[in-house]
DNA sequence: CTAAAATCCTGGTGGC
DNA sequence: TGCCACCAGGATTTTA
C-alpha cells in the first residue's frame, strides 16, 4: 500500500539515474494501466521523449517530460517502478515497460493490476481535484481546523479522502489519528482547536517519520523501508499499545480496517 | 451533502 | 495436504 512515504522513496531512489535519461520506446502488456491515453498512443508518444524532473504528489509519481508532457503513475495496491539493468527479461507481473537511452529498463509491475499510469499535457486532469500536499507549509493547523470544522463526516474517511488532503493513506491516516489522540469515528466538526494542532503535528511527524525509514515494507511492495517496526497501531490488533498498554482494537470503518487504542483515542 | 456499497484484481490466509 | 471462501485496500462509480 505505498502511500506518501513510500511514494517519496521511489521517487528519490529513481531520481538520480532517470532525470536526463531519454525514453526510447514503451511497451503496454496489461492495456488497462494506461488511463490516458490510449495504449497504442501511449506507446507511440513515449519514443524520444527526455525526462526533465522526476517528482511526486500526493501518492502520484511525477516525470516531467521534455515537450511538456507529463507521465504520472500511481501505484495504488501492489504497483512498483523498478529499473532494470540490460539483462532484464519481463516477469509475470510486469504491466509497462520503457526501454531508456542507456540500454536499461524501466519498469512497472503490478501484481493487482490496480495501478494506473497516464501521459497528458494538462496536469489538471490527474492531480488537479487534491487537496493539500500535507508537508507543505500551505498545509497548516489553522486551514486544517477550518475545513474540520466544515466537514460532516467522520474522521478516518476524511482524512482517506484525498480532496481532504493528499497522501494519506490506511497506515498512516491509522498512525497520525492515534499520535493525535483522537478516535477514528469522530466527527471532523467536533474537534476544537487544539485537537486539530495535535492533529496536524501527527500527520506531518508520522509522514516525515515514514520518509525518514524510507517507507513501509509492506506485502509485494519492499522498497528496503523500516517503517513497519514503528507502527503503534496499524496491523497490530489485540497487542499492546506502545503509550499506554491498552489492548488494540481492529474495526472497519468506510470498508477499511481500522485499527486504534481504545484508552488513548477518545471517540469523544 | 454524506455515506454505504460495489467495482476492479491477485495472492495469502484461515477454516475445515 | 487440499480446497475454497474470504480478506486486504486506493480510488472511482453507483446507489441510497
């Protein structure tokens, strides 16, 4: 489930070795990953094309393509971008694959087939309806308590919601909620001022704490990240919480599982 | 508006 | 050991 962290940490480790490289070709083998456009056109646009920035927002990977094109990729459930050296032979789960100017490969592969991959000019039409990238300084605890305080919704699918902010996910969203102190099942227009200061401090820690372990290794994805050792809460239901020794609890919420500490986390 | 449910997918898991 | 129903979840779409 890469989410912001992890979408960060491929996006450093790709960076050094495909900012300058040239895409010569791409080849399509599940035709659904490409959003927009279609396959075939995909694969007809790619050839020549330089990479001039590789990036991130929210949870999209961003190459900034030379003749202003854009090539974003989300990873969704199980996706990953690997390079490959020359040597590489496609495996069961590859889904795209570019060939790069020095002979080596670039490579999507998606074991679900959830992951989503789109080449446009207008950036608007993938990343425009997000809402704040939570570590900027435009993310704030001011706006955040005003758009809690708007809202009339509960908070773990508030904070899922990626027009809400962008880059949360099931782990994190798990994590930040229970470092705030607040209940999953609150709602967002009760929180005072307070809470949401304590809230938006634990989103911002528990991200940069994620980026600084570079990621959570989690099921197919593995990117080397440590993140998983430092979870209080998420996937650890019936054990003891870290703060203060309460039991775990795991419920669904919004069709996800969502995991708390009921002594810490008031629902309040 | 909010929310709940269905959808897309595969592989791992738990129960028997 | 084998079989199978079920679960995991990001985002979108549909339904209420």
């Amino acid at each position: 489930m890469p989410e912001l962290p992890e979408v960060e940490t491929i996006a450093r480790s790709l960076r050094p070795a495909l900012e300058g490289i040239t895409l010569t070709a791409a080849r399509v083998l599940w035709p659904r990953t490409i959003a927009e456009p279609s396959a075939g056109d995909f694969e007809a646009l790619i050839p020549g094309q330089r990479v001039e920035q590789v990036t991130r927002r929210a949870k999209y990977l961003w190459l900034r393509l030379s003749g202003g094109k854009h090539l974003f990729v989300h990873l969704r459930m199980s996706g990953d971008l690997l390079l490959q050296d020359a040597n590489y032979t496609p495996a069961k789960h590859d889904r795209l694959i570019f060939a790069l100017s020095d002979g080596r490969w670039l490579v999507f592969t998606d074991t679900r087939k959830f992951g989503r991959v789109w080449l446009v000019s207008d950036l608007q039409r993938v990343i425009g309806k997000l809402g704040p990238e939570p570590l900027s300084p435009s993310f704030t605890a001011e706006k955040l308590y005003v758009n809690l305080s708007a809202a009339r919704r509960q908070l773990k699918p508030l904070l899922l919601d990626q027009a809400f902010v962008a880059g949360l996910g099931n782990i994190y969203t798990d994590e930040a909620l229970h470092r705030a102190g607040l209940h999953p099942l609150r709602s967002a227009a009760t929180v005072s001022t307070d809470e949401a200061r304590r809230l938006h401090q634990a989103i911002q820690s528990v991200l940069a704490s994620g980026i600084e372990q570079n990621g959570a290794s989690i099921d197919w994805v593995y990117r080397g990240g440590n993140f998983q050792n430092h979870f209080s809460v998420y996937g650890r239901k019936g054990q003891p919480c870290p703060v203060c020794g309460a039991i775990i609890q795991k419920i669904v919420v919004g069709q996800r599982g969502t995991h708390f500490c009921p002594r810490c986390q008031k629902a309040g």
